[in-house]
C-alpha cells in the first residue's frame, strides 16, 4: 500500500497551494492588472478623443465646403451680373456714339450746303457785277457817251430780271 501513500491527498498541502495562489493573486491584481486596466482605460480614451477630433475636423470641413460652395455661387452670380452690366454700359455708349458721330456728320452736311449756298451767291454777285461791267462798256460803246450811275444801275437790274 505503498503505493497509495505517493497518490494520498494532503489537506495542508492544498491549504498551503491555496494561500500561495491567493496571495499570487493578490500581489497580480495589485501590481499588473490596475496599471494594466488603467493603461487600457486611457489608451481607450485617448481613442475616442482622436475619433471625436476626427469627427469635428470633418464636420468644419464639410461646413466649409458648404460655405465656399455658397461664395463660389455667389461669386459665379455675381460676374454674370457684372458682365451684363458691362454689355449694357457698352451698347449705350455705342448707341451715344453712333447717335453723337450721325449728328457731327448732320451738322458738317449741313455746313458744307451752307457753305456752298454762300459760294454760289458771292459767285452768282461776282457774275452779275462782271454782266454789269461788261454791259455798261458795251452801252457806253454803243451810245458813245458815259451812263450815271442811276442810269448804269436801272440797265443793269432790267438786264438782270431778264436773265432770271
């Protein structure tokens, strides 16, 4: 029955085992799983700080995009109104210097009938005056005395109104 002695069961022994574990337990939870658990916690934390900032970051993003999105509109707006603008200021000025240059060239025609209705009296006064002077040495010869000048001036409208 020797035999039996090695496989016995020892009551002390295992009292003995318990303790040990217990106390190993112990000094484990004291020294490794509280700073263990506590590392966890914060690396835990510091995650969900990063996921938050992540998620702000990309909620400003998105607020600027929507924002530059509403100026860019804005902006694309406001250049079509500019530019209508300055094809509307630029007809206007076309139409005031068409209208401008059409009576500049009113006003030249104008003059220049003025101008030729002028030349053609002095020519028309200098044509009568040579007639006169013409007619007067042609009366003179032909009478063979000297006209007064009421008499030159009465034979030189007579002949005038005939010409007319």
């Amino acid at each position: 029955m020797q035999s039996l002695d090695i496989i016995s069961v020892q009551i002390v022994n295992i009292l003995i085992s318990l303790c040990n574990l217990v106390v190993l337990f112990l000094i484990l939870k004291k020294f490794l799983y509280q700073p263990v658990r506590k590392m966890l916690v914060e690396r835990q934390a510091a995650i969900d700080a990063q996921y938050a900032d992540a998620e702000s970051a990309r909620d400003d993003a998105l607020a600027l995009k929507d924002k530059w999105q509403n100026k860019m509109d804005s902006a694309e707006s406001q250049a079509e109104v500019i530019v209508k603008r300055a094809v509307e200021s630029a007809n206007k000025q076309s139409a005031a210097i068409i209208g401008e240059s059409r009576e500049q060239a009113g006003r030249i025609v104008q003059q220049a009938r003025n101008d030729a209705e002028l030349e053609r009296s002095r020519v028309e006064a200098e044509i009568k005056e040579q007639i006169a002077d013409v007619s007067v040495a042609l009366s003179e010869k032909m009478l063979g005395r000297e006209i007064n000048e009421e008499d030159h001036r009465t034979l030189i409208d007579s002949f005038l109104a005939d010409l007319d």
